[in-house]
C-alpha cells in the first residue's frame, strides 16, 4: 500500500487532503514508536563524542523526527522546514505540549525552489522526503553545506512501501494488496523517479564521506495497537485517492469495504492485519 502520506514534502499539484494527511503523520509516531525510538537512537549513537547544538529535519512533516531529535538531543535546538504551514502549526502545538517550543523552530519553505537561509547544524535529518523532491541531488549538496565539518547526515527512506492485508481477505478478491502496489508503482514511476532508489550513491555524490546503510524491519502482527486500525484504514484511504482510478471495479468494491467505518471487514475492526516493511537509512559525514 502506499506509504506516501509519509511525504512531509508533498507537491502542492498532487489531489492531498491535508488534514487527513496530517493525522497519518502524527498516526505514524504513535503506531511505528519502535522504529522511530530505535532509528533515533542509532543518529544518537553516530553523533556521539561531538557536540550537537543544532539539528535540521528537511521535510518535517508533523514532527515526529524533530520531536523525537529534541529528545534525544537535549542540548540541541531542532529547526525543522517544511511546506506545509498547517503541518508546521501542528508541530508547533505538539512541541508546546511537550515543554519543547523553546528548542523547536519551524520554518515555512518549497524544497524545490531556493531555500531560505539556514544556519550551520551539527546533525541533518530528511525521513521520507527526498524522493519528493524535483532535484534530490541539489537537496544534498545543499545539505552538505549547512552541515558543520564531521556533521552527520541521516536519510530515512524505504525501497517498497509497508504492507498491511493478507493475501485471502475473505471478501472475494484475493491478492489485492499485490495489484494496488503495482497500481501504486506504475503511477509513482512517472512522478517520483526517485522513490525507492539507492540513495548511498548519491549522498557519496554530494561529497559526503563514511556512507553508511542499515536496515530496520517493521513486523507487527496481532494484536496490534489500538490505533493501528485507523493508520491501516488512513493509508488504504489514502491510496484510493491516489490510484483508484487505475483498480478494477470489483478491487475497489472490496477497498471500499476496508476503509468504510462500519462492519466486521471494515479496516476498524480487523484482527486480521499485520504492518510489516522495511525502511532503509543512510548515515554519512562532512568531512
């Protein structure tokens, strides 16, 4: 399914609902807590032994990244740049609430036009944004120079996007999950060239120094969290929107039925739905 609400920088000329978008950003943090617990706790470990007084997270979405950076690195101001003003006031709420206005600063700005001027950080985090963006080359070499010399770079993407259905749903229709993804690849191929490339070689492009990959594997499986069944049904909404017109009539039937409120097949209220995948990060410095 896609996992494309995960653009924290999404083209103003896609058909997005942003409050929905919104709410499976901030769904994310609550559902995947592990990975992002985990994956934060790997840029800790790599920043240690160097002071870190200001990060960056490019492509910010709703914060999860930056909240979660700020924690992580209490001695550190996180600025954190998205497109989107709604998102940005929503991270700025979630920061208040947590005690955490003081060290969270947002800024308002389209990655694909010239960037506003930013100041040096320590630590350069993107999750999920990259792949959005028209010249992710450009964004890396831009990136590279707000990074302090021995600054780290962390970016966060995913080859294949995350999995919820099982293959025989008992609604007629199996393997739907597999269609809607070749759905999904057919039309991201044209518009997000970018998605699910090998972003090593291009991070080493951008003059970054110790690439690094590593793999963190997502596999929920029953019982899930309790708002696991509104982030699986926000998702399979979410994908409707997107490729709905290029399913069969009797998939999107069965879709339909996944992401209605009512009835024991409605996404809701499943026991039959796992989250699993694979999301890939690659660490660099400045030399």
């Amino acid at each position: 399914m896609s996992n494309d609400h995960q653009n924290h920088h999404h083209h103003p000329g896609t058909d997005v609902d942003e409050a929905a978008l919104a709410e499976l950003l901030d769904l994310d943090a609550v559902v995947l807590h592990a990975y992002l617990s985990e994956v934060t706790g790997r840029v800790h470990d790599l920043a240690a032994g160097r002071p870190v007084r200001r990060i960056l997270d490019l492509g910010c979405g709703t914060g999860n990244g930056a909240l979660a950076l700020a924690r992580r690195f209490p001695g550190a101001d996180v600025i954190a740049v998205d497109q989107s003003a709604a998102f940005l006031a929503r991270l700025r709420d979630k920061a208040r609430d947590l005690g955490l206005e003081g060290r969270v600063h947002t800024v308002e700005a389209d990655l694909d036009e010239p960037w506003p001027d930013l100041v040096p950080v320590d630590v350069a985090w993107s999750s999920m944004a990259l792949h959005h963006l028209a010249d992710p080359d450009r964004a890396l070499k831009q990136l590279f120079g707000l990074l302090r010399p021995g600054g780290l770079l962390a970016v966060a993407e995913m080859y294949e996007n995350l999995r919820f259905l099982p293959d025989d749903l008992g609604l007629g229709r199996p393997g739907l999950e597999t269609r809607c993804r070749a759905a999904l690849h057919e039309r991201a191929a044209a518009l997000m060239p970018y998605l699910g490339a090998d972003w090593g070689p291009l991070v080493a492009q951008a003059g970054f120094a110790d690439v690094a990959e590593q793999a963190f594997e997502i596999g929920l499986t029953p019982p899930l969290p309790a708002a696991a069944g509104r982030y699986v049904q926000g998702n399979l909404r979410m994908f409707r929107s997107h490729v709905g017109e290029l399913m069969a009539a009797d998939d999107l039937a069965v879709l339909d039925t996944l992401i209605g409120d009512n009835g024991p097949a409605s996404a809701l209220h499943r026991q039959d739905l796992a989250i699993r995948g694979t999301k890939i990060v690659w660490t660099a410095r400045r030399p």
